[in-house]
C-alpha cells in the first residue's frame, strides 16, 4: 500500500497531529453549530440578526485567509495565538458556520403538531426543546455532521501554511528532501483515505438511522 516504509514515521506523526486537529476542531465546530443554529431560531430579531451576519461572513470568505487574519494579523495587535489554536479556532468558527444551518433546518423540520401538544400539558419552552424536538432533531443532524467532520478532516490540510506539522505539511517536507513527488502525495492521499473511511461509514449508518426515524414519523 505504501510506497517507502522508510518515509512512513514522519507521515504517520503527521496524520497522528492532523487527528488530534480535526477532534478539536469538530468539537469547536459543534459548538459553533449549535449556539448559532439555535440563535437562528431564536425569538429575538438581534440574535437571528446577528447570528446571520455571523454565517454568511464565515461562509463568504476564504477559511485560508481567515486562517491568516488569526495567525498572521492578530499578533499586530497583541493577540498571540499558537498555530495550533489559531487552527482549531478557525477550523471552528468557519466549519460552524456551516453547520449551524444543518442545526437550525433540522429543529425547524419537527412536526411543530409535537410541539403544541407538549406547551398543551404546560411544559416549560426549555423543557420542551430539550425533551422533545432536540431528540429528533439530533437524529437528523448526524448524516449530516458526519458529512462535516469529513469536510474538517479535509480542511485541516490548509493549516499546513501555518506551520503546524501536519500529514499534508510533512507530506511537502518529505517531497521537497527526497523529490519522490509522485510516490509521497499517493501515500498522504491513501492516509487521508483511510483517516476519512471510518467516518464514511458513520455517515451512511446515520443517514439509514435517520431514513427510519423519518419512515416511523410518517407512519405515526
């Protein structure tokens, strides 16, 4: 499968850093995702104003250079980030962006019947979110957020320009010392493979859970 043993050490450290990046970064993604998402649908028009202005500036402009602003800029005003923070917290708030759309759609998609029928027994607005549309909306946001954390694993291969050895950065290494271009970048695709495989099949378990979960609610 691998092309030269001898180079594999330096790959796998560098799929070992950009594992522990993408799990901090979808962590922060999820976060992002949910306090956004749910300001989206919140009752106040400043939140849903804010939060809207907060996803299209995140998903109108390039992760790459909002990268750069964090590492590169904030240190001009006393801002000192690591390169592996910078990378988590953009990683983060661009991937969240994104995801707070997948969170927002899935509580609007619960059949708003469910919800009169709980404030109809007097329960609490909270206690009614967290106990009946969170639930099912969850189960519909997993296809969805495994799709995500797929793209965040992808992504992690531009925090390479911030230094932060990474499969992709020591990939580059390797090229630029040994000139085995073709031989490297097969190998770094086939980690990157195999790194993403096990969410690609969370994905599809997800998609046939979430596939029943609708099949029952339209039975019920």
């Amino acid at each position: 499968m691998f092309h030269n043993v001898e180079l594999l050490p330096l790959l796998m450290r560098g799929a070992g850093v950009t594992l522990r990046l993408a799990a901090e970064s979808i962590v922060a993604a999820l976060i992002v995702s949910f306090v956004i998402g749910m300001a989206r649908g919140s009752k106040s028009l400043m939140l849903r104003k804010a939060a809207l202005v907060y996803v299209e500036f995140f998903r109108g402009t390039s992760l790459l250079v909002q990268l750069f602003f964090l590492y590169f800029i904030f240190p001009l005003y006393g801002v000192q980030l690591s390169a592996e923070v910078t990378a988590v917290i953009g990683l983060g708030l661009n991937l969240g962006a994104y995801g707070s759309e997948i969170v927002r759609s899935a509580i609007e998609s619960i059949d708003a019947g469910q919800v009169e029928a709980a404030r109809s027994l007097s329960l609490p607005r909270w206690v009614t979110f967290r106990k009946v549309v969170l639930p099912q909306a969850v189960i519909i946001m997993l296809p969805s957020f495994g799709n995500l954390a797929i793209e965040i694993v992808k992504a992690t291969s531009l925090v390479s320009l911030i230094t932060i050895p990474e499969l992709t950065f020591n990939g580059q290494s390797l090229v630029y010392s040994t000139g085995q271009t073709p031989l490297i970048w097969a190998d770094v695709l086939v980690l990157y493979l195999l790194i993403n495989t096990p969410l690609n099949l969370l994905v599809l378990w997800a998609e046939r859970r979430a596939g029943r979960f609708r099949g029952a609610s339209r039975g019920v």
